[in-house]
C-alpha cells in the first residue's frame, strides 16, 4: 500500500487490515490483552489485578513533537505557531511508507472503535498497536462497538502507533525521532518513537476539537461532567490540581465523563468510553471511586511496588510524576451507561489561586465566561516544581490550550453562542486555592466549603441571594450561601491587611490583561469588555 500523494487513507478498508502485517491481532477482549501482555514479559499484575506496564522513554506528551499536516483543508483553518507545528504531505507520505514497510514482518493489534458517544458526531477510529498493553487502553478509552456494529464498522480515522519506530530527523523532518502527526485530509494519525498511550487519546480529541466546530458547531470541551436525578448536567473545567476531578466525582449525581465532551444545541456528550485517571498520591479515603476502579484488567502506567510486593506504592514517582490508571468508565460505580445528557445547567471554572485574591465562587456574565475561558488561569505554588519559590500563574487558553487546533477565540464566541441560546444557564467560577493571604502566608479553602458552595450553585440555592462586583475583576460574588462562613465569601474581608490585597489584586489582574494580549486581536468587543480593571 503506497499512499500517493493526494490520496485518502488506505487503510480504510477492512481488506487492507489483512496484509498489514504478518499477524493481525482484531478486536481482542481486555482479558486477553492483558494475558498476552504477561506473557511476552511486557507486564506484571498487581495485587488488586491491575496489569502495570512501562511506557518506556516518554510518561507524557511531547508538545513540541505533535505536527499537523498543511495543506487545501488546515492552510487557513488551523491556527499555526509553538502549539500547531505545520509539516509538508510529502514528510507525513514519507513517514507512512516507512512505517507501513516496518509492519510488514511484524505482529499488529488492531482496534475499531468509536470517538464520540452521540452518534451524530461520531467517529468511526481504527488504532494499529504494536504492543498488546497499548491496544488495552484503546478498548477502554475509546467507545467499544457492540457485536453488531462492528458487522457493519465503516472506518473513517485511523491511527497507527508504533513506539519502537524511530524517525531520523535529518532525513524524515521531524524535530527529534519521536513524533505525532496528524493529517485531517486522509484522516490519519501517525505516532511513533513514544510508548505513551494518552498521545492516541489527546490526538483524536485534537481532531473533534477541529472538526466540531467547523463542521457542526458543536462546542468540543476539556471538562469533566456528571448529572442529576433531574437530568440536570454540569461541566468542570480545570488545569491539574484544581480539583476537576474531585469536584465532579459526586456519589448522589452519574459521571457522564472525566476529560472530554462535546456541546451540541441541544446535549453534551462524551468523547470517550473510559476515563485515564491520575495515580499520584491516590488513597481510597480521597478518591474511593478512582481506588475502586483499578481492578482486573485496568491499566497502571509507570507505577513502582512497595519492595518485593505487587502492592503499588502510589506515592513512588522514581519513573514520574504522571502516574495514570486507564479503565472503562463503567468501572466507576455511579457512571450514566450512555454518556449523554442535557444542556448544562452549571458550568464550573475551577482554579487554584495560590495568591488569594479571587473569590472562593462567583457568578459570571455571558462576556466573562468568555473571558476567563480563553484565560485559563490557575497558579502553581512553591514546590509543586523545582525553581518555584513563590505562586507562578499558568495560563491555557479554555482549559486545553495545547489540544486547540482552531485559534482559541473560536471556541470562546461559540461558548457565547450557546449561552445566548440557552439563558438559563450559570457559569461559576470556583477558587479552590488560598484565602486570607497567598500561599505561605494565608491558607487553603477547605474542601468542605467548596463542596457546600458546588452543592448550593447546582440546586439553585445561590439563584435568589444578593451579590456583589468584584472591584478589580468584576465578577459576582455572593453575599450569602449556606453552609459557608459569610466572611469567606469576599476575599478582601479575609486579608488581615487589606491594602496589601488590593495591590495584589491589581498584580493578578495586570497578568490576566498581559495573557489576553495573545488573543485580543482576535476577540470580538464583547469579550474585550470583561478584562478586569486596573
């Protein structure tokens, strides 16, 4: 199979899967992979029967290794820089001969699955493993077919990931010999030199974040999301460590997903069919439902053992701090069985404001959620990274800035086009960091209170309360909400020097403005108008 230049996909079709290579392994159960896995010495089974594998040189993504194919479909679509690194057909045909001829002698695991569990904006994805363990994730992080559709299986994308290829940058124009490029116009993903599974998974969520909104409208979303017994829904967005994770994890309410979702006019949906949790620090008395959920046949990515046990020892990062559990979502007890669910009633803004400044909740304005969408603010605090002394702001434009193919205003004025259809919606920003000061000097919000202020926004307790503006930032903040200390409500009152807080205030909101200069040029007037006020 030669892809000429121009072409489509050539592995569209259920023929070529027979000659890719000498063994072709299709659609095995989880069961099976794992066993398999064993078997070739690739693994070792934990105590609670959770097969632990080694994704090799690469516990993460590599950013700057992810290309996109330039061409008729992304030239002036896709927005190009540090995030969309253009390459030519010629490097991606180049790529894809030479890790076809590489298949040719060897054994394959092959999987056809869905991206997508509204199946109006579906796709239909086939993923080429060269490793059994790589092939498990795929089963439980994309939707699996039932017997029936994969009768009728249709391939559309395909992605192929070989870890043990390698390219040679001077020949084949890739910066280093690991790499990921996707090509929209033969619908394709070329992974190679890196064993990291959650490549595949971010890559496809690239695509629907293209394909979405060009084609459909359809809001695609870095967020978790959980549902009522009214069939209310709610979405948290968050960098890591600002509780996205926790916050959605609630036992009276189904999880629609953990990471990805689309907003269509009238549902959101899940992307995928299982969740990739983090495994750093993981107890059963913080995150039951995670604990619970690494059992037989879910898979732990570069865990260690406690010494001469199969016991995980989840606070050992001697291979890295990005530890991750990967499992069907229907191993989280209290997960919708179709990840479906209405428009959102609630949408959460989570943050870890390590300086003190924002208010533990307030209510935005349609031109704020906006803002603070493309903003994307959270900070991290003194010894989270080596160097980090004091609290460092970190900006990704809607929560994902490195999945976003499309500039990030797009998605912002299409979250705003959904709030002006739906009205009765409520976007909250939600401070789960410090009070009473920054770090060092003031102290983290408990849990508790955050969770009384989530539980009163999602059953309308906060609907009729009296609010006030934020002088700096504009937002609203609640004057009452039950179960929190009155005081805790406007963080100004819980700063024992008050001037102190407004020039810090005034600091924060400096680099909010500074940030937003990357995307102003882009944003319509009504987005402008939410910058806070210095």
């Amino acid at each position: 199979m030669v892809m000429e230049m121009g072409q489509p996909n050539p592995l569209n079709t259920s023929d070529s899967l027979d000659s890719l290579a000498a063994t072709v392994h299709l659609n095995l159960d989880a069961q099976t992979l794992v066993e398999q896995t064993i078997q070739r010495g690739q693994g070792k089974l934990s105590d609670h029967g959770a097969l632990c594998i080694e994704t090799g040189k690469f516990t993460g993504r590599s950013p700057k290794d992810r290309f996109i194919v330039e061409d008729d479909y992304t030239r002036s679509v896709v927005d190009w820089g540090d995030i969309n690194i253009p390459v030519t057909t010629a490097v991606f045909d180049n790529l894809f001969q030479k890790m076809e001829q590489y298949l040719k002698d060897k054994e394959v695991w092959v999987r056809q699955c869905f991206a997508g569990a509204d199946s109006g904006y579906r796709l239909n994805v086939t993923v080429i493993n060269t490793l059994p363990w790589a092939n498990l994730f795929c089963h439980h992080l994309f939707l699996r077919p039932t017997a029936a559709e994969l009768t009728n299986f249709s391939p559309e994308w395909t992605i192929v990931q070989i870890p043990e290829f390698l390219a040679d940058p001077e020949v084949d124009g890739t910066r280093q010999s690991n790499f990921s490029i996707i090509n929209f116009t033969k619908k394709m993903i070329l992974i190679g030199g890196t064993g990291y599974t959650g490549e595949m998974k971010k890559g496809i969520f690239s695509v629907l974040n293209c394909i979405l909104p060009n084609e459909h409208q359809v809001l695609p979303m870095h967020c978790s999301a959980n549902e009522g017994d009214n069939g209310d829904s709610a979405l948290f967005f968050g960098l890591s460590g600002t509780g996205k994770t926790t916050l959605s994890a609630d036992v009276k309410r189904q999880l629609i997903g953990d990471d990805e979702h689309g907003w269509t006019d009238n549902s959101i949906f899940n992307f995928e069919g299982g969740c990739y949790a983090k495994c750093i620090d993981l107890t059963e008395e913080k995150e039951p439902e995670i604990f619970a959920a690494i059992r037989e046949t879910t898979l732990l990515e570069n865990i260690q053992f406690f010494p001469d046990t199969n016991t995980v020892n989840y606070a050992d990062t001697t291979t890295t701090e990005n530890t991750r559990a990967a499992y069907p979502i229907n191993f989280i007890e209290n997960a919708k069985e179709v990840s479906i669910s209405n428009v959102p009633k609630n949408i959460f803004f989570l943050t870890c404001d390590a300086f003190g400044v924002l208010p533990p909740i307030s209510k935005l304005t349609k031109a704020q959620a906006m803002y603070h969408f493309i903003s994307g603010y959270t900070a991290k605090v003194a010894g989270t990274e080596v160097g980090v002394t004091e609290p460092q702001t970190t900006f990704s434009a809607c929560f994902g800035k490195v999945f976003l193919p499309l500039h990030p205003t797009r998605y912002a004025e299409l979250l705003g086009d959904k709030l002006d259809k739906h009205t009765d919606v409520n976007v909250w920003l939600i401070n789960t960091g410090w009070t009473a000061g920054a770090f060092g000097t003031g102290n983290r919000i408990s849990l508790k209170y955050t969770r009384a202020m989530v539980q009163a926004a999602i059953e309308g307790e906060l609907n009729d309360v009296s609010y006030t503006a934020h002088p700096i930032f504009g937002v609203l903040m609640p004057d009452s909400c039950a179960n929190v200390p009155t005081e805790l409500l406007d963080p100004k009152k819980t700063w024992a020097d008050q001037e102190a807080y407004d020039k810090q205030a005034k600091a924060l909101a400096s680099l909010f403005i500074k940030n937003f200069e990357n995307y102003a040029d882009k944003a319509n007037a009504e987005i402008r108008s939410a910058s806070p006020i210095v």
